[in-house]
C-alpha cells in the first residue's frame, strides 16, 4: 500500500538516519547541567544543549550516554527513564535525519567536577527558570517545553 494512503509524507526516498541520544543530568538541588557549544565548533557554535550524542553501531542508546556524557563533561552517569523523542533534520542539506532520545539522568557521584572536552567552552548547573538568557539548540528548547507538561517534572526538576 503506498504511502500515500497512511497520511504519510516523506521529504525523499533515500538519505541517512542517525539516532542521537541526550540526558537531562539533574543534581540533588534539582538543577540541570547544560552545556555551551564551542564558538569554534562547526555544529552549532555557541549554542547550549544537554549532553549527548550519536549512538554508534552496535552501542545501546544508555551505553552510548554514558560515554557521550563522559567525554563531553567527564560525568560518570546513571541512565534512567526516556522524558523526550524529536526528529529533525540536519542543516544545511538535509539529508541526514536524526531521531533523539531525551533522558532523565542523574551523576554517579554528587560531587564529580566538571571537565569539558574541547568540543564546550562553558556549562551551567540550572532551573528552567535559568534559561531566558540563552540561546539553545532547537531539539534542547524542544525538551525543556516539553518538561512544563511532562508527568515527571514536580519529581526532579525545580522551577
């Protein structure tokens, strides 16, 4: 049966699918670790986001947090309950689409420090409350309009 038929509209036929994975690390006060892009970056420079990345083959989607999160903030974490799922795009030529999995985590130990790669300049422990002054990528601000209405958020995140 074509397409068509379901209500289904796809852009093309052919292109690549990436899934990617990201956590909402929340610490013992309720706040969240966000992170700022690289200015030097050529993935959107400067821009904050929770941490996370492509799950490679072979990986489990917590498996590849864990490692993404590590390499990005040198957190060791423990991987919980999906809050979130988007698809997007990837700019400029759209033939990639990503499919991201937003989840609910939390550090190992409390008081790890903070160490990021090269691929971050900066990272801020917030609320939602925190987060009018900054500029987020689009599937971070997707995840942070979903937590107003989402059934965990009086849970673990403070606003």
């Amino acid at each position: 049966m074509a397409r068509e038929a379901y209500g289904m509209k796809y852009p093309k036929d052919t292109g690549t699918m990436v899934l990617a994975v990201s956590g909402l690390v929340c610490d013992r006060l309720g706040q969240f670790l966000i992170l700022r892009r690289s200015i030097d970056d050529d993935f959107l420079p400067g821009q904050w986001e929770v941490p996370g990345g492509e799950v490679k083959f072979g990986e489990s989607p917590s498996d590849a947090l864990s490692r993404e999160t590590y390499e990005e903030c040198g957190l060791e974490i423990d991987v919980g309950l999906p809050l979130f799922v988007t698809t997007y795009f990837i700019e400029p030529s759209n033939e990639e689409q990503c499919f991201e999995i937003f989840y609910y985590c939390k550090p190992r130990d409390p008081d790890q420090e903070i160490r990021l790669s090269t691929e971050h300049s900066a990272y801020r422990w917030t609320t939602l409350v925190g987060l009018t002054d900054i500029q987020m990528t689009t599937s971070t601000r997707d995840l942070i309009g979903s937590l107003a209405n989402h059934p965990l958020t009086r849970v673990f995140v403070s606003f």
